[in-house]
C-alpha cells in the first residue's frame, strides 16, 4: 500500500527481463504513474509488461542490444505513454509488442524496424495518436487498422518509414484505418514505393 507513484528501476547486470512486470493488477499493485527501467544488458524483454494493469507510463532506457519485445506491453490495457528511450534497430520481434494497448496515446521516440523479421505489433490501439518510425525502416507489411486517431506528422512518418521495395520484391501492404485521410501525394509515395494501401 506504500508504492510510489513514480518509480526508478535500475537492471545492470540482467541479459533478460521478459516478464519482470507482468499480471501487475490494481488489487496487489496500485495505479503507478511512471516506472522508469534501465536494462543496459537485456537482449530479451518479451512480455516485460504483458497484461500490465497497474502502469500508465513506461519509460525504457539502455535497451540497445536488445533482440526481443515481442508482447512486450501485450494487454497492458491501462498503458497511456511508451517511452523508448534506445534504439530498437537490432530488434528482430516486435510480434504483439503493443498489441490490445487500448488506452495508449503515445510511443515516444523512433521506431526502427530494420532489423525486423515479425511486425505485427499494433493491433487494437484504438486511442494511438503518436507514434514515429526511422525513414526506410519498414520491409513488411503492417497494420495500424484500429488506430483511427493517428496524428498528420505520424501518418507521414509512418509513410517515410516505408522502404522502397525492389522490383520484383514479395508484394507488402500498409493497412490504415478506413478513417485517415491520406493526401493524393501520400497515395502516391505509397504507391511509388512499391506498396499496397489498405483501408
């Protein structure tokens, strides 16, 4: 009953913090504004917040060499801000990382899919409005079809994000709400690229 409402969690020396903060619930852990963890070491933080009920922000820092974040904040319904504060450029599974974040309104910082081989990480964040992705990043299909609220500097950064395939490159898609208004300018890129636009 006497956890702070902020909290700074320090991990020097752990190589993997999958599940460290999972199943939190308002009946053994209260509302935590802001948990602060700084993992310079873990290669591995899957599931780190799966069904996370107690966090409204995350702030995640030294995080470099990590490989895995797949439903890393899975079901965290009561999410509000993601801060990544560390490249994710050597991440290779983002599969469910913010997948029925429904509350979440912001990932700060840049998203960089590089190095993925598994992107499907955004089902279901009905309230997303910031998210940013490293330009050239994205070589898989994606999906933010839930996401209606998505701001006009993310949408273009999402379409930045978009590498411009190859001819004759296995066919990809950007799934995007029925409800985003793309520009014909948009359109085009998307389609100049190399991609399929599905709304």
């Amino acid at each position: 009953e006497n956890f702070p409402t902020k909290a700074v969690v320090n991990l020097p020396n752990a190589t993997k913090t999958s599940y460290a903060f999972a199943d939190w619930n308002v009946e053994s852990i209260p509302i935590v504004e802001e948990i602060t963890v700084n993992a310079p070491k873990s290669e591995n933080m899957s599931g780190m917040f799966m069904s996370n009920k107690s966090v409204k922000k995350v702030v995640l820092k030294g995080l470099d060499s990590c490989k895995y974040m797949s439903t890393l904040f899975q079901n965290a319904t009561v999410l509000e801000e993601a801060d990544l504060k560390f490249s994710t450029k050597n991440v290779v599974d983002f599969q469910g990382a913010f997948f029925n974040c429904y509350k979440l309104k912001t990932i700060t910082d840049v998203l960089d899919f590089s190095s993925a081989t598994r992107v499907a990480a955004f089902g279901y964040c009905n309230e997303l409005e910031e998210v940013r992705f490293a330009t050239n990043s994205l070589s898989l299909s994606i999906s933010l079809a839930q996401s209606s609220k998505l701001s006009a500097n993310s949408i273009q950064s999402i379409i930045d994000g978009l590498k411009t395939l190859e001819e004759g490159a296995t066919a990809q898609t950007l799934t995007l709400n029925k409800n985003i208004a793309l520009t014909d300018e948009q359109k085009a890129t998307i389609e100049e690229k190399g991609w399929t636009l599905a709304q």
